[in-house]
C-alpha cells in the first residue's frame, strides 16, 4: 500500500513538473506557437483547439533537456500534431461517412450525410402534418412520400384499395395547403 501511495507521490510531481515546463514554453514561445498553429490550421476555432492540444501534448511528451534549438523542435512538434490531427480527423469523418451509409439510406443519390439531415427535416414536417390531418391521411402521406412507396404499395400496407389512398392523400394534403396559406395570410 505505502509502495503505491509513494509511487502516486512521484507521477504527480512527474506530472506537476511537466505541467510547469509546458507552461514556461509557452509563456516564452506562445506567440511563435500559435502563429504557426493558425498559419497551418487556416480556421480561427480549429486553432484554438490545436493551441491547447499542443499544451497538452508537452505536458505528456516534454521537450528533452538536449535540445539545442527549441523554436525548430516546436516546429517539428507542432507539423506532427496537426498532421495526426487531420488524419484523426479525416477518420473520424470517413467512419462516420460509413455509419451513415449503413444506418441511413441514401435519399435521392444523396451522400449519407444529407440524407440523414433531410430525414430529420422529413420527419419534423411528418409531424407537423400528423397535427392537422386524420391518423389515415397522415400514414398515407407518410407511406407515399416518406417511405416512397407507390400508391398500390400505400394500399397493400394499409389493407384498403388504392382509391381510398389517393382519397386520404389528396384530402391531407388539401388541408395542410389550406393551413399554409392561411398561416401565410395572418
């Protein structure tokens, strides 16, 4: 127990050392840090995250005693950093490119992303539609225009023939016209 306590002891002074070197560099070479930072990030709020990254990295991997010119091993550092930045980042986007393709269809040949956008804005719309149409004229427009299905496809899944479902669709949609420009003229 008293072993683990003394070796807690030493990686928190390990750790409060690093922290106090990483801040010196700063306080000595901020200015040059961030303008680098900026001139390589080319956007203001990624710069800011990079500049606080690069703390934290020094703090994890401080500069070694034997360096002779700090400014170009900064440099060096900071042209690491970003680049592992913009590859993590590059990634993440390609992973999450991947999740939506397999968990949200494309809608209209669109990438994953908008189709995931517009799926939220259909699905406010759907809602919109549902509080001013009977529950059979808004699962109609919902199966024809959502799920884009056919007027027979319509009628199969509601179990009613498909005069019944152009009925409810065109009844539905009259209304929310009616409401639209009513709402337009007030």
């Amino acid at each position: 127990m008293a072993a683990q306590r003394n070796r807690a002891v030493v990686q928190n002074c390990a750790i409060a050392s690093n922290v106090n070197r990483a801040a010196e560099v700063f306080f000595e070479h901020g200015d040059f840090i961030y303008n680098v930072i900026r001139h390589r990030a080319h956007d203001p709020h990624r710069a800011e995250d990079l500049f606080q990254d690069f703390f934290l990295s020094l703090v994890s991997r401080p500069i070694p005693p034997d360096v002779r010119n700090i400014k170009s091993y900064i440099y060096k550092s900071l042209i690491n950093d970003i680049a592992d930045r913009a590859r993590h980042l590059e990634r993440y986007q390609i992973l999450t490119h991947k999740y939506g393709e397999n968990h949200y269809p494309t809608v209209n040949n669109q990438t994953a992303e908008n189709a995931f956008i517009e799926k939220e804005q259909i699905e406010k719309m759907m809602g919109f539609i549902r509080k001013r149409v009977t529950k059979s004229e808004a699962k109609a427009i919902a199966l024809r225009y959502r799920d884009n299905l056919c007027i027979g496809e319509v009628a199969g899944r509601m179990g009613i023939d498909k005069r019944s479902v152009s009925r409810y669709i065109s009844a539905g949609l009259r209304k929310v016209r009616q409401f639209l420009v009513f709402e337009r003229e007030a």
